[in-house]
C-alpha cells in the first residue's frame, strides 16, 4: 500500500474528509508535543498545545495550499502562532498575579471589614429593586458596561443612562440601609 503524502492527507482534511486527520495526527503528535515541549519546558503545558494545534488544524484546514509551501511548514507555522498566543495569556496572568502581589504592600489595609451580613444585605436590597434598575446596576456596576455600551443597548443617550445609574444607585441606597 502506497503511502499518502502529508499534503495529500490535508487536501483531504480541507476537503472534508476529516478522518484523515487521525494519520496526520500519528505522524506528527510526537514531534509537536516536543516542539512545545523544548519551549515551554511544561509536559502538562505541551500536551495542552498539542491538543489545541489539532483543533486549529481542523478550524484552519481552508488556509492550507500546498502550492505555497509544505505541510510541515504551515503545522509548523500555526505551532509557533499558537505558542505565540500562549505566551502572551500567561504574561497577562503572570502581570494580574504580580500586580495582586504588590497590592497588599502599596494598600494599607483598611480596618473596616466586610461582614458575611453585609452581602447579604446588599444581595437582598439588589433583589428588592425594579428589573430596569437593577438590570443597569448590574450591567455597569457589576459587569463592568460603560454608559456608551448600555446606551447603545437601549437605545438611549449616554446622558439618559447616567441619569437611570444614578437613580438606581440612589435606590438601591435607600433599600439597603433601611434592611
């Protein structure tokens, strides 16, 4: 039997025959765990990227054309985007963790404390207000929506939703305190 070329076998991954994948997978899977491997210096890290490589192969099947370079090229190519995009999420996570780790030196604490009562209080006051209020406290308070983004959701302007977060923190004010 007459051995498929890896450009033959994704021509017909991109064409649809998705189970032609499984013999690009056994040709390849070894070599890109340690590909990732020998960056990332993490089995569990490789092993994901892996993973995530063959799912992009199947999401990215049309952007492959053996006419412009090999299949080895472009797994190749879609491996160092995929590492590239990994390196970039754990700098972001690594900043979030470092700045959490500054805070409490640059932040002295403060000696009001929150009880368990207080959420559950404000929880309370937050159910007992209108669905229009409590959807845009929700919205910008919660969710973290800026005004334009409401306003264009409800098709108002930007000033008319100041106005209604402001009347419903108003309200919902009130509520709590009378809890």
């Amino acid at each position: 039997m007459t051995k498929l070329t890896d450009e033959l076998l994704m021509n017909k991954v991109r064409e649809g025959q998705l189970a032609d994948l499984a013999e690009l997978f056994e040709r390849y899977h070894v070599l890109l765990y340690n590909f990732f491997l020998r960056l990332t210096d993490d089995r569990i890290v490789s092993e994901d990227l892996t993973q995530n490589l063959f799912y992009r192969i199947l999401r990215y099947r049309h952007t492959f054309n053996d006419r412009t370079g090999t299949f080895k090229s472009w797994i190749y190519q879609l491996a160092r985007n995929l590492h590239a995009d990994y390196c970039k999420k754990e700098r972001k996570t690594a900043d979030v963790f470092k700045q959490l780790k500054e805070e409490p030196e640059d932040i002295p604490l403060s000696k009001e404390r929150y009880q368990e009562d207080d959420f559950e209080k404000l929880r309370k006051a937050l159910g007992s207000l209108g669905p229009v209020n409590r959807e845009l406290i929700v919205l910008n308070r919660i969710e973290g929506l800026k005004y334009a983004e409401i306003a264009k959701m409800k098709d108002i302007s930007i000033g008319t939703v100041k106005v209604q977060v402001h009347r419903a923190i108003k309200e919902l004010r009130n509520l709590y305190f009378k809890l």
